[in-house]
C-alpha cells in the first residue's frame, strides 16, 4: 500500500510522447467515434509504439508496446483505473457488476465467483454446450436440404445466450431471447454514440432514441429481476454461479448481496457471458468461408477426433487444429477490441510522461496487427498457434485481455468456442453470402454490423 500511495504523489521528468496532430478542435474524439480501427491502426503506423491524442481537454495514449500494456494491465495495475468515460457509459447497462466495478468491491466480486469458473467446474459444461448445438442443427436442417441462407450472427448470439443461461444460472432463456437481443442491440448502438460524444450527459435528454435506449434496458432489467425473483421462491439451493453470488456473505458483516448487486452481476453474466464468444464463432465462420484450405485440415482433425460422436470435453486436447483455428480468428477480430484506463497520478510508460487523469487506450485490433510480433498480420493463418511454435507474448495477443483484471470466463469461452465449431464443422458447410456487406462494428465489443449471412450445406 506504502508504495502505491507514494507512487501517486510521484512527478516524472519524462519527456512528452510525440503528438498525432488532429487537426479539429475537440481532438480525436470524433476519429475514435467514427473509426477507431482504423485511427488506431494509422496512429501506430504513422507515430510508433506510444501515440499521443487528444480528447476535449482530455489527454490520451494509445499503446501498442505488449512491455507497455503489461505495465498497465499487471505490473502498475494499481495506478490504472477504469474511470473513463466508456466505463461510465457501461455501468448504464451493465450496473457495477465483475466487468464494470472497480477496486476492493471488485475483488471481493471476483473471489465469489472464481470457483465457478476453474477448470474442474467448467468441464460439466460441455455436454450444455454441445447438445444446445446439436439442437441448433437440427433447426437448421431444412434450410440446408434447400441451400437456404442462415445469419450466423444472430444465430450464435441465440446459442451461446441459451448456454449462458443453462450453465450459468440453470434457467432456459431461449423464450427470452429476442428481448435479450433488442436490448442489447440498442444498448450496443447507443454505447458507441454515448462514448464518443463531444457533451457529458446526453443520455437523459428527452429524445426518441433514449427512450427506446432505457425502455429495452428496462425490459431487460426485469427480465433479470424475475430470475432472480424465481430461484428465491424456490427455495433450492444450486451450486452455480448465480447461486454462488446468493449464497455469498461478507466475512466482516455477513451481510448479503443486495438486490441490485445481484441484478448487475446477473446481467453481467448474460451479457459478457454470450456477447463475446456469439462475436468469435460468428467471425471464425466468416474466415472460413474465405480459406477452403483451412476448412479442409479442419474437417480432417474434426472427422478423425469425433468419428461421427457428440464433441465432449475429453476431446479437447485432441481438437488442437480447431483450437488453432478459433485462436487465430480472434486474433483478427478479436471479442474485446479495446481496453482503456486512465491514469490515477502522474507516471512514465515506455520512458514516456503520462499525466495525472489521461486516458490510456490498448486496442487489441491493433497489437494483434504488430507486423514485428506477427509476420503478415491480415493473413489468417491458423498454424501461427500451432504447438510446435513459441508460444506469443501474452500481451500481444490477449483477445480477453491480460493481467489483474483478465476476463473470468476466458477458459469458458475458450472451451465453447472450440465444442461448438467442431460441432458445426461436423454436419455444415459455410458459404458467404456474396450479396450481403459485411462490416465491423466496435462497439463494447467486435460486433458484425449487420449480422453476416451464410449459405448453408449438409457436409457429403
């Protein structure tokens, strides 16, 4: 403690980071509002390592060093807050749950729900994730028989919302699920908009846009309210993880988690628990598509693997070339693209002054692209992963981010991404859907703007 209290009263005599001018008076807000892949892919090609940028009065830091970003993610975590404005914009949505909150309450957050997700209590997910697949197959069957086209998209967020819901609260939300989608989709849309606007508080004024904004999150609220509601009623105690946030007590108090508490992790829960892993097989799909070659080794590994059987979890560590694979496309488009801090007290990073209340931005779109950790970055080219490689520096590639506040749930995604596309490979082919545009859309995380749409057909 004695050191970070010193560390925050610190001065610098670093130099400056050289500057990317914007040219417009409120900086780059409205270049990071407007695209922000490709402002950040430009800052790190046209500047270097660490980029100074200017938002309002705010000053900010892209990072693009993996040194760096580990300095601000693990080793001085301390002097990173998530104080920015885009958090602040999250808590509309999210509450103060495990993604949002900050500090001693965070911890203590994290502790309860840990158990939930180690290696040993993920593993009896598996079967949830595949026969909520196997199902989605079967929906999908006469659209195949005809060569129908399928959106991906919307389709991965109503499997992996239906698998967060059964592993995660043991409640089927699929009668839910387009409640759980108009919310989001909405929530989504407005986040960037809120985030990027030049005035502090435009979320409270009178418009339409805000009514439909807090009308769907208010739906979405109850929806919450009556699933935590019901497992009161029932009186049975579930070991899963919203019966672990119920359950929990303060060990100084013994007080329990208050309603709202609950609320915001369980929205927490269906919202990063199905949003980030929806976005990476619905991706991973649309590379496919692009590379036959990669199809072909990866419907070889699936064949000889599974033999025609369910996927299970003993699978997984045979499954190595279709880990490959959803490794590498998150790579490309990886879940969380960004991750943002701002700076507690006047500090250095990479040699460089950082002042009191910048913003530091680390855009995992752009690292992922750093031609000296990857050779031919755009390529999608699975063997990169492969066990006989060394492995990547961890904060080069960190698709849930890295350090102290690493996602809880990477291994769980992890473990679903690859069930659920050896399960698709196993019965489908994929073909893009030449007339449909697809675009990215960086919101809180890499969402498909307009949903990609496929052709799909039964595997000979």
């Amino acid at each position: 403690m004695k050191s970070t209290e010193q560390a925050l009263t610190k001065r610098t005599d670093s130099p400056e980071a050289p500057y990317w001018p914007s040219g417009r008076l409120l900086g780059h807000i409205h270049q990071m509002g407007e695209d922000p892949l490709n402002t950040m892919t430009r800052a790190h090609r046209e500047v270097g390592e660490l980029v100074r940028i200017r938002l309002g009065h705010i000053p900010g830091y892209l990072v693009f060093n993996p040194a760096d970003v580990k300095t601000v993610l693990l080793d001085n975590a301390d002097l990173y807050a998530k104080t920015t404005r885009g958090y602040r914009k999250l808590r509309l949505m999210l509450g103060n749950g495990l993604v949002t909150s900050d500090g001693q309450f965070w911890l203590r957050q994290r502790r309860i729900a840990q158990p939930a997700f180690r290696r040993k209590s993920i593993a009896g997910f598996a079967r949830s994730m595949t026969r909520a697949t196997e199902d989605l197959i079967a929906r999908w069957e006469p659209v195949a028989r005809t060569g129908g086209v399928v959106d991906v998209a919307d389709a991965m967020n109503a499997l992996t919302l239906r698998i967060a819901g059964e592993t995660l609260m043991s409640v089927d939300v699929t009668g839910d699920a387009q409640i759980i989608a108009r919310a989001l989709d909405t929530a989504m849309t407005r986040f960037s908009q809120l985030v990027s606007s030049p005035l502090p508080y435009p979320e409270y004024w009178p418009t339409p846009v805000n009514y439909r904004f807090w009308t769907r999150l208010g739906q979405m609220r109850e929806l919450v309210d009556n699933i935590i509601d019901d497992r009161r009623r029932s009186g049975v105690e579930v070991h899963d993880l919203l019966g672990m946030f119920m359950a929990a007590e303060d060990p100084e108090t013994g007080e329990r988690m208050t309603d709202q508490q609950l609320r915001d992790e369980v929205l927490t829960m269906l919202t990063a628990g199905h949003e980030t892993t929806a976005n990476a097989l619905s991706w991973t799909l649309y590379l496919l598509s692009k590379y036959p070659g990669v199809v072909q080794a990866l419907e070889a590994e699936v064949d000889s693997v599974l033999a025609g059987r369910r996927a299970g979890i003993k699978d997984l560590a045979q499954l190595t070339y279709t880990a490959q694979v959803a490794k590498e496309a998150m790579r490309l488009y990886p879940p969380v693209w960004l991750v943002a801090r701002q700076a507690l007290c006047e500090t250095t990073l990479g040699g460089y002054r950082i002042p009191k209340g910048a913003y530091v931005f680390m855009s995992q779109w752009a690292i992922h692209r750093h031609p000296k950790y990857w050779p031919n970055p755009e390529a999608f080219d699975p063997s990169r992963f492969a066990p006989d490689r060394p492995a990547p520096d961890r904060f080069a590639y960190l698709p849930f981010s890295r350090g102290k506040r690493q996602c809880i749930g990477d291994r769980f995604a992890e473990m679903e991404t690859v069930l659920v596309l050896a399960t698709l490979v196993q019965h489908y082919r994929f073909a893009l859907d030449p007339g449909h545009p697809v675009e990215l859309e960086p919101s809180v995380t890499l969402r498909p703007k307009n949903g990609i749409r496929m052709k799909i057909s039964r595997r000979e």
